[in-house]
C-alpha cells in the first residue's frame, strides 16, 4: 500500500511539471510573438520541411542569407516559407524552397516587412498526430489509474450499518 502511494505521488509531480513545462513555453510564445500553426503546402522545403509539416515562426528584424523564413506575398497576402537565398543591398529580399531549381520571383519585392518571422521549429503532420495521441493515452491512463485508486479508499455503508449505534453511544 505505501509503495502505490509513493508511486502516486511521484507521478503526481512529473505530471505537475509537465503542466509547467507546457505553461511557460505557452507564455515564451505569447511574450515573443511565436506565429502558430503555419503549415507547409508544397513540397518545395523537402526534404528539409515535407508537405504538411507544421512549422512555428519568430518575428525578426532582420534576415540572414540561410534562414527559413516565413513571408506574407505584398500583392494577394498568402503565406510561404522558404530559405532566404539573398539580401539586396537595397533590403530586398531574395528566397528560395530547398526543393526548387531556381529562386523564386514575387510579383513584388519582398522586404523585411513582408517577412512573418523565422522558423523556429518544424514538425512533420504525422509525427505531431502520434504525439498527440500519446498524450490523450498518457491522459486517459493516468485518469483511470487514479480513479482505480480512489474507489480502494470508498468502503461501501449498507443502511444496516447506517441505523446501527455507534460504538462510543454503546460505552456511554
């Protein structure tokens, strides 16, 4: 019995710091502006960023040759993300997708302005869904563990014993 409560309570905290661990990156993202949600629709970025990988952008000051950038088109608005192939000495900048032969050419030039944020980090779909589910498993054991736990501690009370004097009533 004090082995389960001991491992109770050590699951208890793992699971109180995971919480934590999930709060603060919550508020790094919220205090730095992270871009969620940004998903990739090409497979320009392969192998680097498959098609369908997720990616989450910091907003920038400014670009580096080699960054992955995510850039909002000037003329219609749409979202792209591609490698920042170069910098105009005029601040233009110049991308390109991993997977493309050539740089790519917007309607407009693109300036830093235009610019999203940086990728911070990417994932590909499939491997955001497998760790997804295994939350919901880890959330939906741990409920059923602990609820398992508490019905040993209920001791069930027939109305027998309910109408029964209790034992310092008796002594007295």
């Amino acid at each position: 019995m004090a082995q389960s409560a001991v491992t109770r309570k050590k699951t208890r905290e793992w699971l109180y710091w995971v919480v934590v661990a999930v709060l603060l990156f919550g508020v790094y993202a919220m205090v730095h502006s992270v871009t969620p949600g940004q998903f990739i629709k090409t497979g320009s970025m392969s192998p680097t960023m498959p098609a369908g990988s997720i990616v989450l952008d910091l907003p920038v000051s400014s670009v580096h040759v080699g960054d992955v950038i995510t850039v909002r088109d000037p003329i219609d608005g749409s979202k792209v993300t591609h490698r920042v192939a170069a910098v105009q000495s005029d601040g233009t900048i110049v991308t390109k997708g991993d997977a493309n032969p050539t740089v790519d050419t917007p309607l407009a030039p693109l300036k830093i302005n235009d610019v999203v944020g940086k990728v911070i980090f990417h994932m590909e779909w499939w491997r955001l869904l497998i760790i997804a589910v295994g939350v919901i498993v880890m959330i939906m054991v741990a409920r059923a563990w602990f609820k398992k736990d508490d019905k040993k501690d209920v001791r069930s009370v027939t109305s027998d014993e309910l109408d029964a004097p209790s034992p310092a009533s008796i002594s007295a």
